[in-house]
C-alpha cells in the first residue's frame, strides 16, 4: 500500500472529536510512509486531515472539481492539487490514485463516495479496502443498514465482511493494509418472478 484514500466532510460537524480524528489519521498516515488522496479542499475535515499529514510529512494529492474549487477553497498548500472538469472524475481520479479508502465522518458527499467505492470492489472493478472511522459511532447505523441488506437478501455476507468499521485510525489503517477481496458472485440468487 502506498497511498490511501480519505472520504471526509468539507465541514469539521459538531463534535471536536472528528477533527481529532482527522488530525490522528493525518499523522498516522504520515507515520507509515504512506501518501493522502482526498477531495482537495482546505476547508473542514478535508483541511484538517491534508494539513495533519503535510505537518508529518507525508504526499498529499488533493483532486477536486473546477465547480467546487472556490466553493470548498482548494488547498494551495498540499503537494499536489489536481483540478477536474466533473465529481465522475475526480471520484475515479482518487480511486486510481489510491490502494484503500478510509472514510471519515461527513455527510451525503461522502457516504456517496464511500458506497460508490464499496460497490466497485463488489464488482470486481477494483480490488481496494474500505474502511469507516467510527468516531464517537457516527458511522454505527451504517454498518447496521448493510447488516440489515444481508439480512433481506440484498447483499451478500461475504461482500458485507469486505466492509470494516474501526475505531482508531491505526486500526483502520491496519484492515487496509490486510484486504483481500473476496471472490463472491453478486448475483447469489436467482431472482423470484
């Protein structure tokens, strides 16, 4: 693994505990001698974790949209920041960049990132972890709506267990870094007509 991927809010939320979070997983990256791809902006969770590991460091490649870049204040200050005509693109840009995602508290942006990434690796497009940061349980009913996806036949238990949540950024760091895909067919049953 040489670079991980961070979906992370372009706000910090409510609890100081998510931008301790991101300042921890910032370091932690850096700590490893790993690079940062994230959205690019300075604003929110997003500035906080690139800051945190440009402070240790680390490469951080910030890729964000021509649309967003004065709205989320693209981050001038980072080793890299790639501008995108559209969010298609810099979703498969961080993708392409990345060995793993680690999915930090943020709001429909990036659950959307997050289980757009989730649904590649079912698919066989990609074969990268994702991980949530769990911090302070925000992403617990998450985990429990995929728990209930097995559960009505939706998803398949061995493409739920690809899924980890983890409470500390070393923890989430350490699931990427064991990830193995598991060769398990989407389509596990017919469906009734």
């Amino acid at each position: 693994m040489k670079r991980v991927c961070v979906f992370c809010g372009s706000n910090p939320g409510g609890n100081p505990a998510y931008a301790e979070a991101a300042r921890a997983l910032g370091r932690a990256i850096a700590d490893r001698g790993l690079g940062l791809v994230y959205g690019g902006g300075h604003v929110g969770l997003m500035g906080i974790v690139a800051d945190a590991a440009m402070r240790q460091g680390a490469e951080v490649i910030g890729i964000i949209p021509e649309t967003l870049m004065r709205r989320e204040v693209g981050h001038g200050a980072i080793t890299d920041l790639r501008v995108v005509g559209t969010m298609h693109e810099r979703k498969a840009m961080m993708a392409d960049l990345s060995d793993g995602f680690v999915v930090l508290p943020g709001g429909i942006g990036t659950l959307e990132e997050a289980v757009e990434a989730f649904t590649w690796t079912q698919l066989g497009i990609h074969d990268k972890g994702l991980t949530f940061l769990d911090t302070e349980g925000y992403w617990q009913r998450m985990g429990a709506v995929f728990d209930h996806m097995v559960e009505e036949g939706f998803l398949s238990a061995a493409h739920r267990a690809m899924v980890r949540f983890e409470q500390t950024p070393e923890a989430a760091l350490d699931a990427l870094a064991s990830f193995r895909p598991v060769a398990a067919d989407k389509w596990a049953a017919p469906s009734a007509r």
